[in-house]
C-alpha cells in the first residue's frame, strides 16, 4: 500500500493597510495552521465521562472542533 505525503500549494494571505504587520503576520500563521490541521484530519474531539463506584456510566459531556493536538490537549486541561 502507498501512502501519499502531504504536499503544499501556493497560496496568498491579503491584508488590509490598517493592520499591523507582525500582528497580521501572527494571525495569518494561525489561520494556516488551522486550515493545515483540518485538511489534513488533525481534529479532535474531547469526551468527558462519570462513573458510579459499580462502572457504570452516569453522564457524559463533549466537546468537538479541535484542530491541532497541542490545542485540543490545552483546552482538554482547561474545560476538564
């Protein structure tokens, strides 16, 4: 079986002349970033689930629309 690696195309990030540079540049490296984690089915979902002492489950929460490990392993430290 071959596995085809990731590859990148041109693209272009526009901005207006109201922002600043380094800030523009940040954000744009984020969206990037973000849209490479989605493309490439970097994304995650995180479950929360309570048991009773006999195992068995008593409630659950989710949430989803993670993308990027690093994230979604800081907003799991966060929420839960």
């Amino acid at each position: 079986m071959t596995y085809l690696k990731p590859w990148a195309q041109v693209g272009a990030v526009l901005v207006s002349k109201e922002y600043n540079l380094k800030e523009a540049q940040q954000n744009a490296k984020g969206l990037i970033e973000n849209w490479n984690s989605y493309l490439s089915g970097d994304a995650y979902l995180i479950v929360k689930e309570d048991y009773d002492h006999e195992k068995q489950q008593i409630d659950f929460d989710s949430m989803g629309g993670f993308y990027g490990y690093k994230f979604a392993l800081a907003e799991l430290k966060n929420q839960f």
